[in-house]
C-alpha cells in the first residue's frame, strides 16, 4: 500500500469507530461523568469539606486528577476491549485480516479511535468537576502529554485483553483482578506519603499511581514522585504492550485458527 | 499462461489436533473458473482461508503464491489480488450495505469517489440497489450473500475465492449470479468456487479437484474427471 492508501484506510477505521461511539454517546460518554460526578459531590463536597487540606490544596481538588485519569484509563480500556472482541466475535476482523493493511495500521487505527473515547471522557470529567471546583492547570502541555500517554497504553491493554479472550467471561478478568484494585491503591483519594512505612513502598511497584501523579504534577502542581519517573514508567509500559500486539497479529494468536 | 495461484504441499495440522490438510499441491491459471469439490470437512475453507491469512501457516508447512507473491514473504501484496466471499456470512450487522461497501473500499485505500463507480455497477448487478440504505441485520439470507459478494468484488482483485457462494439462494437469483459469474470470469477474473451443488460446478467450471480428508483425490478438466460418466458417481465413487 502507499502512503496515501494507508491513510485513507486509517481514516476509513478510526471515521467508522468514532461514528459508532458518539452514535452511542449514552453508553460511551454518560455513565463515567455521572459516576464521577457523584464522586466530587460525595467524596469532594460533603465529606471533602470535613478533611483538611493536601498539599495546599482543598481535598476535592485533590482527589480532581486521579478521578480524571482513573475515567480516562478505564473508557480507554473498555472503548478498546468491546469494540476488538465484539469485531472477532461477529468475524468483521476477517474484513481487516483479508486485507493488504499491515498489523501495524490495523492497531494504530484502532489505537487512535479508543484514545479519541478516552480522551473525550477524560476531558468531560474534568469539566465536570470545575463545576464543584475552580482549577487553574499549572502544566497544561504536560497534563495533555500523560493523558495522551495514559490512553494509549490502557486502549492497547484492552486491544490485548480482547485479542486473548475466549468468551465474554474473558472481558472482565483484567478490569475486575488488575485495573480497579490497582487504580484504587494508586493513590487517587490519597498521597502515598501518608501511607504508613510498608504501604507506601508496595505502593511503588503499582503503575497506575505514576500515571495519577503524573497527571497531579500537571495539573496541580505537586505529586509524589518526579514527572520523569512517571513519564518514564508509561512509555515503557506502551512499547512494551505495542510490540506485545505485533507479535499476536504475527504468530496470530488469538485472531486466527 | 502464469498463474493466479500455486499451492505447494500445503498441509495445517489445527490445534487439538485435526490435520485438515495433507500436503495438497494446485496450480490454477489466470483466467481459469475451477471448481474445488469436497464433503463437509474435507478441507476446502482450510485451503482457501490459509491463502487469504485468515487461516495461520507456519513457513514449514508448504508454500502458497498468489500471482507470484508468496505470502509467507510479500503477504500483503499478495492479499491486494485476492477477493474472498466466505463461508460464513461475517458483515457487520449494524452497517448499512452501502456503508459496508465504502468501508471494505476504504481498507484497501480506495477513497470514496474513487470506490463510487465499482459500488453502484456492484449494486446493480447483485439487485442490492433498493437495500443499499438497509442495515446488514435487516437482510434476508440470500440478500446478505449477494452483500458479501459485492464486497468482495469492490477493490476490483483479480483472484476470487467464492466458498458456497449460492447456499439459502433462491433458484432465479441463482442463475443471475451465475450469468454475473461467468462474465466476471470473461473479464479476466480467476475464480475458485467451492459448492455442494455438482451441477453449478459443472455449468461454470472448466477445470476441478475434488478433496477428501485433506488430500487431493483427482484433478483435472472435467472431461478428464468424468470421462463419459456422470460427475455425481465420478464424485460419490471417490469420497465415499
Ligand atoms: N478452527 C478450527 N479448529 C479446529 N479444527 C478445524 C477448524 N476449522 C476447521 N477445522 C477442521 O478441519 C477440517 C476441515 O474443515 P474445513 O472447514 O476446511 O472443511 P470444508 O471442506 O470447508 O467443509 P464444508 O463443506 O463443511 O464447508 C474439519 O475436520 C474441521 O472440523
Ligand atoms: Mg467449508
């Protein structure tokens, strides 16, 4: 294929995906701002009100950035995770595997449309909250870079997840053992500072508390670790899951018989 | 004459074990409209699957070249020749059969203008036209072949594979499809069609093999094959 032919045939992908998601804006988009919306209110306005400050910041402020990414990550993930297994479940992937695109194409399109979701609703959230508090983003490029970041790799864990399901039982293995209980202890209602001795070290090997305080950092100003270890965490974590994908599509584990 | 397609000792051993191809061997000419026959199970899907990679082969496992492109090598090259209408029916059933169409086109990267002239001579010919603002779901059996047909023709390839393309379609529109397949093939198209019904076979096809248990039992024109009998005992004799 040229050039020209694989961006018309990106294009054709992420168009038809993107359609399909804000077609079903009351599945995609609706649910996570509601959701986090009663967070702010509960745990930001009504009980927030009761905590003292962190960081210099009121608790409701605080808690705006995890809230943020822990949306983002999971509609990245989910976005990806259903459209892919619904895609092998129907055999539609057969449309894409007949033809002459490269693997590379096929994820980075699918990669670009389960971002463009994430993303939306990562937006959407964060306006939600500045409805319950006023922020102002200390690093606005630097906050757009990690959510970016953040998407991709949760969009191709979900691309991952779905390329070895077997049944839809397979769907909520990752997101119920892995991703919530890692994005809950990832510091989203708290500083792992605070945490006694032991907890705040175990807390280091979890990866989703970089992407919160990276996202901290950015918007906020201050987290619990440098920006760079953070950013250094997700990128490796995004090579490591694309690279992973390529060689499914090769060896076509879990896409071909 | 060169070929559309060279299969060289092509075996699949499936995962839990079932070996579905035993070292198969075919070379089809351009131009050609031949017939792969077989019982449920022989293998016929296997073969064409593999060709199209939607069936995995390891490099061991012999060679296969479609108009010369080896697809264990230049794969995707390979795969710009080759239309498929599987067996099973896989459109995505919340699409518009129109929009199905403009898809299919876009991955290949044919643009929307560019793909529009194919889509609506497509749309005439397989009697989609009045369904074209249709979702898949709302077709009937037969009208979801013809979509599946019609898409596989849109990036215009040059090697067809049509696997039981006529099963659940009615008599009538069965001879329109075969009338729309023979002057597909006069326009240069190779076809492969694998069917259960031996009397289209031998209206449309020259040239057959007939497959059983992963291995090719004969191979020849029908002539050859049938040799004055009827290709029904020819058939019978060889698969029972
Ligand atoms: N995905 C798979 N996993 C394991 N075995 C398979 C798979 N697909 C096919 N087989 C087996 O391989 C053999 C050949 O199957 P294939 O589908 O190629 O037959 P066929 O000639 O197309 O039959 P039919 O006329 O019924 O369509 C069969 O025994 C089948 O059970
Ligand atoms: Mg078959």
């Amino acid at each position: 294929m040229t050039p020209r032919q694989k961006y018309i045939a990106f294009l054709t992908i992420f168009g038809k995906e993107v359609r399909r998601s804000l077609r079903t804006w009351k599945q995609t988009f609706l649910p996570p701002v509601i959701t986090t919306s009663l967070y702010f209110l509960v745990f930001g306005t009504f009980i927030g009100s009761q905590i003292k400050a962190i960081g210099g910041v009121s608790y409701l402020a605080f808690i705006v950035p995890g809230l943020v990414m822990s949306t983002l990550l999971t509609s990245s993930f989910q976005n990806m995770l259903q459209k892919f297994y619904f895609l092998k479940f129907q055999k539609t992937i057969q449309e894409i595997l007949v033809s002459p695109m490269p693997a590379w194409l096929v994820v980075f399109s699918y990669l670009s449309s389960a971002m463009f979701s994430g993303l939306a609703v990562g937006t959407l959230v964060f306006c939600s909250a500045l409805f319950f508090q006023p922020i102002s983003v200390a690093h606005p490029l630097l906050a757009i870079l990690v959510a970016l970041l953040t998407s991709g790799f949760f969009a191709l864990c979900g691309l991952i997840n779905a390329i070895y399901a077997k049944t839809f039982d397979d769907l909520s293995i990752v997101s119920v053992f892995f991703i919530t209980p890692l994005t809950y202890l990832g510091g989203v209602f708290y500083s792992v500072k605070l945490l006694p001795g032991i907890w705040s070290k175990i807390s280091l090997f979890d990866p989703i508390l970089y992407m919160i305080n990276a996202l901290r950092y950015s918007i906020l100003g201050f987290s619990d670790m440098p920006v760079y270890h953070s950013l250094l965490v997700i990128i490796v974590g995004i090579i490591i899951a694309f690279s992973w994908i390529l060689y499914l599509f090769k060896t076509g584990r879990g896409l071909k018989a | 004459m060169k070929q559309a397609l060279s299969i060289k000792n092509l075996r699949k051993t499936y995962e839990g074990g079932k070996q579905a191809l035993k070292g198969v061997d075919l070379d089809i000419e351009e131009g050609e409209f031949f017939a792969l026959l077989g019982p449920n199970g022989a293998g016929k899907t296997t073969l064409i699957s593999i060709t199209c990679g939607l069936v995995q082969k390891k490099e061991e496992e012999g060679k296969v070249l479609v108009q010369g492109h080896d697809i264990d090598i230049d794969g995707d090259d390979a795969k710009v020749h080759i239309g498929l209408v599987p067996q099973e029916i896989n459109a995505d059933i919340f699409e518009k059969v129109e929009e199905v169409l403009y898809i299919q086109a876009g991955y290949y990267g044919i643009s929307r203008s560019e793909a529009k002239e194919q889509i609506e001579m497509l749309l005439e010919k397989l009697s989609l036209k009045d369904k074209r603002k249709s979702k898949v779901i709302e077709l009937s059996g037969g009208m979801k072949r013809r979509l599946i047909i019609a898409r596989a023709l849109v990036h215009k390839p040059t090697l067809l594979f049509l696997d039981e393309p006529t099963a659940g379609v009615d008599v009538e529109l069965r001879h329109d499809m075969w009338k729309f397949l023979r002057e597909l093939n006069e326009s240069g198209v190779t076809i492969v069609l694998t069917t259960h019904y031996l009397e289209e076979a031998e209206k449309l096809c020259k040239r057959l093999a007939i497959i059983s248990h992963g291995e090719i039992k004969r191979l020849g024109t029908m002539e050859e094959i049938c040799n004055g009998r009827k290709l029904e005992d020819v058939y019978l004799e060889i698969t029972k």
